[in-house]
C-alpha cells in the first residue's frame, strides 16, 4: 500500500476514513430498504370514504350549466402554467 501525503498517512485516520464511508453506505442502504418496505405496506387497509359531492345527485338547470361553464373558462391556466 502507497503512503498517503501529510497527515493521511497515520493509519488511524484511513480507518477512521474507511468506517466513515461502510457505515454510511450501510446507513444509505437501510434507509432506501425501509422506504421501499414502507411503501409497499403504506396501503390502506380499508378503501378512503368517498367524498359527496352535491353535483352527483342534484341536476344543474341550464343557467346553472352555463354559469360553471363561464367560471371554469374564467380560471384558464396563464402563460406561466398558473392561474391568472
């Protein structure tokens, strides 16, 4: 093994070195198993409770269509992707 320049010759700093770096690939590695564990068992065991909507069951008169009509139109996406 070459000797390394200045103070990174002393053996204890390449060990001290050498642990830094297999306990943070470990630590990297356990992180990236338990996030892929928690997403995969990050499921819902029963479905959400859907949300009433008063549109599902009341029927708009035609004023009404055309009202929304003319709101949802108001609120296009602007150059920049947002809204105006």
């Amino acid at each position: 093994m070459s000797t390394l320049p200045g103070q990174f010759s002393d053996p204890r700093v390449v060990t001290l070195f050498g642990l830094l770096a297999v306990s943070t690939a470990v630590w990297v590695a356990l992180g990236l198993r338990s996030r892929a564990r928690g997403a995969r068992h990050a499921r819902p065991a029963v479905p959400l409770e859907r949300v009433w909507h008063p549109q599902e069951t009341v029927p708009l008169t035609p004023a009404e269509e055309d009202a929304f009509g003319r709101v949802v139109s108001s609120l296009s996406v602007g150059s920049a992707g947002r809204l105006p």
